[in-house]
C-alpha cells in the first residue's frame, strides 16, 4: 500500500462551501476512486479555512494517476475549480507532502 499526502489551497471564503460539496461526495466518484485501488481517503480542513490537508492509501501510482483522465474527475475538477486553486486544466493545486514517520500496531 502506497500512503500519499498532499495540500491543496481553496479560494479565501469557500471552507464551508467546499465542506458542503462532500456531503455526500458524488456515487460516481467514489466508485472511481475504489475501481482505481483507492482503500482510504480523507480530506482534512485547516482552521485558516483555506488549507486542506489529503491523505489517500493507494494500490499503485499509475492507477492513482489515471484518475484524473476519468470524465466523471474532470467534471468534478470542473465544479470544485470555482472555490479552489487549480492549474490551466482545472485539476487541483497539489504540494506533496513526504512521510517523515509511521508506524502501525499488530491486529491481534
């Protein structure tokens, strides 16, 4: 399992709107996510209103990649471009975040 973190940025403002978008985040969506090897992902809001911190657990890069070429990704990169920072092809400001520590405990 691949473990990803990154930061996004949304538009000063838009903390509670873009809080609102993900209830519920679109079926479609959620499918894509879990068909490309998507086990666990979760968005976390900074307190500023406008940072988001991301965290995803993946099967394999390229399948993470492949997401963003998905029509139903694109359409909601449309829709979420007017609260967040994007670049030219709507797709989400990213900074990636290196791993420093981690650690699991045993299921017992």
């Amino acid at each position: 399992m691949i473990r990803k973190a990154f930061i996004m940025h949304l538009k000063p403002g838009c903390g509670d709107v873009y809080r609102q978008r993900h209830q519920p985040i679109w079926p479609e969506l959620k499918a894509v996510l879990h068909d490309h090897g998507v086990s666990s992902y979760s968005i976390f809001l900074h307190p500023d209103g406008c940072q988001l911190f991301a965290y995803a657990e993946v099967e394999d890069e390229a399948r993470w990649n492949a997401i963003g070429q998905t029509p139903i990704c694109r359409k909601w990169w449309r829709w979420m471009s007017a609260i967040m920072e994007t670049l030219k092809d709507l797709s989400p400001v990213t900074e990636s975040c290196e791993e420093v520590f981690h650690i699991e405990t045993p299921k017992t």
